[in-house]
C-alpha cells in the first residue's frame, strides 16, 4: 500500500523545517536508502528568477533543511538541479538561483554543467525519448521537491509536472509543439515522470499557490508539508484531498489511474487535515467531468469540447512592460513585441500557456 506522510508546517523556520524533514524520512524509511559516496539530486521548482516571497518556486529553508537531514547521516555530494523556463545556460541559471534565494544555501553544489543528452523510454506512451540534463543523468538518488500550486495547462503543478524542469531550456517548447493537445500533454508528463521516478517527493505546501498559477497566482497559506515515495499516487491525493480539485478531471490524473498508477485509498499517516477550503482553479480551466465517464466516451468527449471552448491568452496591455519574456518561451514563435507590448497569433495558438507562465508582470490572462 502506497505511504503517504503528511506534517503541520506552519512557517518556513529552520527548526519546523528540521522537524518536518526528519518526520517524513524517518516514515518513509529513507535512511535505509543511503550509501556512503552516493550522488543526491534535489530537484526544486525553479521556474523562473523569482523570490521567495513571490511563492513560484521552492522555498529555499525547505531545501537547506533537506540537505542539513542528508550531510548528518553522511552524505556530502548533493546536488540542486533546474531547468528554469528560457534558455538554459549558465548567466540563466545564475540569476535564477540569487533571485529563488539558492545562492544562500550550504553544503549544496548549484548545477552549472548545461550539457544534457537522450534518454531512451522504452515505456513510453506516447513519448519514447526524452532530453535530460547531465546532473539528472548522473544522480544516483533523486529527491523531487515540487511546491503545491495550480497550473494554467495541467490544472495541477505537483511532483509529476515538476520534473518538467529535467528537460532542458528551449527543449521544453520543442515538446509543447510536439504535443499540443492538453490530453497529449498530460499523457507526455505521465511517460516523463515513468522514466525518472524520483526515490523521493517531498513537497513544499507551507505558502501555495492557488488561481493562475503557476507563475501569475495569488499565494495560498496552506501549512503543511507531505512526502511520499509513490509520485502519482502523492499528486492524485494532493490534488483531492488537500487542493480540493476532483482529479478525475484533471487529464494527468485520469490517465495516471487508466494506467494503473494511482492507489485511490492509500495510507496517510501524521497530522490530521481538518477543513481545507478548495482552490481556486486558474481561468484557462473549468471543472471537467469527463473522468466520470465510461473509458471509451472520454476522449472524444474531451476532444470535442476541448476544441469548443479552450481558452486562448490575452495579453493586458495596462500591465505589459514589453521585457519580451513572453515571446522567448513561446513554442510556436507568434508573439512580438510591438510598440513595447506583446501581440499574441491567436490563430495558430496552441493554448499552452507558457507566456502566462513566464511573464514576470501577470499581464497575460485567458479568453475563451
């Protein structure tokens, strides 16, 4: 039966921090994991250069916490590993870290080798390779640590959509075109989570991020902090019982469970949740209930009204600052920044949202 843990963390102090950290491994039992000499990859949310405060990426105390918990039973090569939104060089990487606050950190090595190369995912559904960053590659023990928020595209971004971030830079947009469709996606982000499978998800839900995340929302003081060894079965709780979003319709989950890969009832164990109020979903997504349905009405029920009423991204010209990051990450190429604001192709839009994702400014929303 799959272990859920789950801690009441109300701040990110260094000595709640420690006490959460020391309470899931010891309930998940990963202590047993360690060997003297291994490689351990941390693997944070780093969306894009944004602070702490801003709640976009993994709070930088969580992650000390997880390394100080790690160098006290011996292990000293630890890695932290991202591949932010954009290019995916060192001056990026540079500035993301001192603005996430990672550049504080000790007894931690921040990644600064861009190579990456093919990893074969023999596996795969819909994708059977993949473009993985060296530091993944090369880890022989990966902790995935995803921060609670929703998610324009996905509904969600937990620990599957977090190792996103193992694809490298502009990569990423070269997926969004190849799979297009938000099902395709969904059903891509399932294959890429199949061939990492993290030992460990731990998961940063002390400030959340509700609305239109995961970038452009409104944070969320949630409390808690839960880890688990099973990732999709950790994303399919999280989003049901602590998010308040059915994952029945939510693609990623629903296809998850057609796979076999979710324990509906799995065990969870520490502080009890009480009365969480829902999320609030972002305004590309409506509630989709097409999870209820019999297997063989989903698809095509999702791809009618898929194409009837997907949202396209409108950009709010009173709050554009035209930086052109909007424009950088698009994966079709149709922004261009005229007269110092974005202008947006509707037409050949594929909904993927990114330039929401990464505009630093919230000045893009959706119109459906």
């Amino acid at each position: 039966m799959s272990l859920i843990s789950g801690k009441k963390t109300p701040a990110y102090t260094a000595a709640l921090l420690r006490e959460a950290v020391d309470f899931h491994f010891a309930a998940l039992g990963v202590e047993k994991d360690l060997r003297p000499g291994m490689k351990v990859l941390l693997k944070p949310n780093l969306l894009a250069a944004r602070k702490p405060e801003q709640v976009v990426t993994t709070h930088p105390a969580l992650i000390q916490a997880v390394a100080d918990w790690l160098r006290d039973r011996g292990i000293e090569d630890i890695t932290l590993a991202d591949s932010p939104g954009g290019p995916y060089n060192e001056a990026r990487l540079r500035s993301v870290y001192a603005a996430a606050k990672m550049d504080t950190l000790t007894g931690v090595t921040l990644n600064s080798d861009t190579g990456s190369a093919q990893v074969e995912q023999p596996r795969g559904k819909l994708c059977r390779r993949f473009l993985v960053i060296d530091p993944v590659r090369r880890a022989d023990y990966i902790i995935n640590l995803p921060k609670i928020k929703t998610h324009g595209m996905t509904v969600v971004s937990l620990g599957v959509k977090n190792l996103f971030g193992v694809v490298p830079g502009l990569e990423k947009p070269a997926i969004h075109c190849r799979y297009p469709g938000w099902e395709e996606f969904a059903g891509m982000l399932l294959d890429l989570g199949d061939l990492i499978r993290p030992s460990v998800t731990l998961v940063d839900g002390i400030t959340a991020m509700e609305g239109n995340g995961p970038a452009g929302g409104d944070p969320r003081e949630l409390g808690y902090t839960f880890a688990s060894r099973d990732l999709f079965t950790l994303d399919w709780f999280l989003a049901g019982q602590v998010m308040g979003l059915s994952p029945e319709g939510i693609p990623m989950l629903c296809q998850a469970r057609e796979r076999g890969w979710v324990e509906e009832q799995p065990q969870y164990t520490g502080d009890p949740l009480g009365e969480i109020p829902p999320f609030r979903r972002p305004k590309t997504q409506r509630a989709d209930f097409t999870g209820y349905l019999p297997g063989f009405l989903r698809g095509p029920v999702r791809a009618v009204t898929g194409k009837l009423f997907r949202p396209k991204p409108k950009v709010l010209a009173g709050k554009c600052v035209g930086c052109g990051r909007c424009a950088e990450s698009c994966p079709q190429h149709i922004i261009a920044i005229v007269e110092g604001k974005a202008r947006i192709d509707k037409k050949r839009c594929i909904s993927c949202f990114c330039c929401q994702e990464m505009c630093p400014a919230k000045a893009i929303t959706s119109r459906r």
